[in-house]
C-alpha cells in the first residue's frame, strides 16, 4: 500500500496542473478502491523512473505493466498517464505496451483528439454573434450537445485528424 500511495504521488507531481482536475481526480478515486489499479501506477511509475536509463530494459516494465490491463478502467488509466506523462517526459509508448494495447492506445488517442476539437468548435463558434443572447440567455449554449456530436461524426470520417 505504501509503494502505491508513493508512485501515484509521483504520477500526480509529473501530472501538475492535470492532476487537480475533475477526471483526474476521478480515476485516482478507482485506483485507490482497486488493487490490480493500484498494481499498475506502481508498473507505470517503475517504467517512467527507468525509462529513460539505457541500461533499463523496457520489455521488463512492458510486460508488468500488461499484465495489468485486463478490464477498460485500467487502460484508460494507463492511457492518460502514458499521454500525460510519459510522452511529455519523452518516453514513448511502444516502450510499454505491446502491440494490441498499443493500437487501441493509438485510437483512444485519435478518438480524444477528435473530441477535443470538436468541443473547441462547438464553445467557439457562436462566440462573435450578438444575437444569440434573448433576455440575457445564450441561446447557442442549446446546440452545442448536437453540434459536438455531428462534428465528432464528421471528424471521424476524414481520413486523418488535423
């Protein structure tokens, strides 16, 4: 328990700004009530200390760290970290992952990307239009939920996410 309480404060000192927010805060909540989660920020943070050490062999951490993906939560908890930390530190991914992992680590990617421009259009595009206000309510504000999802299915049918 105390190896798990001593990673994720490393995590989270590596995650800054990112690990006071509420999705965050979220997945540290399940971490703390599972052990297979907890096992795994102890595999992770195992990596990102040797990681960068060429002495260290990757396969070692890679295999550790698998071997704890079994169920979704534990894979998007990987996923943010890997995303928020390791390629930030410039560690990247293939070193930790195999290759299933790695492909769908690759979509989660796109899939976030897509619906973080997507959000951005849909707070952004009524933003220079006076008339959107009717007695004080921004009337645009009804049409973001539909807009993000259209351009989300937009998005994901072009080819590749500028």
């Amino acid at each position: 328990m105390v190896e798990y309480i001593k990673a994720l404060e490393h995590l989270e000192a590596k995650l800054g700004v990112e690990a006071q927010t509420f999705r965050w805060r979220r997945a540290a909540s399940y971490i703390s009530e599972d052990e297979n989660l907890q096992q795994l920020v102890v595999a992770l943070n195992n990596g990102l200390s040797h990681g960068k050490d060429p002495k260290s062999r990757t396969s070692e951490y890679q295999a550790e760290i698998v071997a704890h993906l079994r169920t979704v939560n534990s894979r998007y908890i990987c996923f943010q970290i890997l995303q928020l930390v390791f390629e930030n530190d410039g560690l990247p991914a293939e070193q930790f992952l195999d290759e299933e992992n790695l492909n769908e680590y690759r979509e989660w990617l796109t899939v976030s990307q897509i619906n973080d421009q997507a959000i951005k259009i849909a707070n952004t595009w009524a933003k220079d239009i006076p008339d959107r206000f009717v007695e004080g309510v921004d009337l645009s504000l009804g049409l973001q939920c539909n807009l993000i999802v259209a351009l989300i299915k937009q998005m994901k049918s072009q080819p590749s996410v500028g």
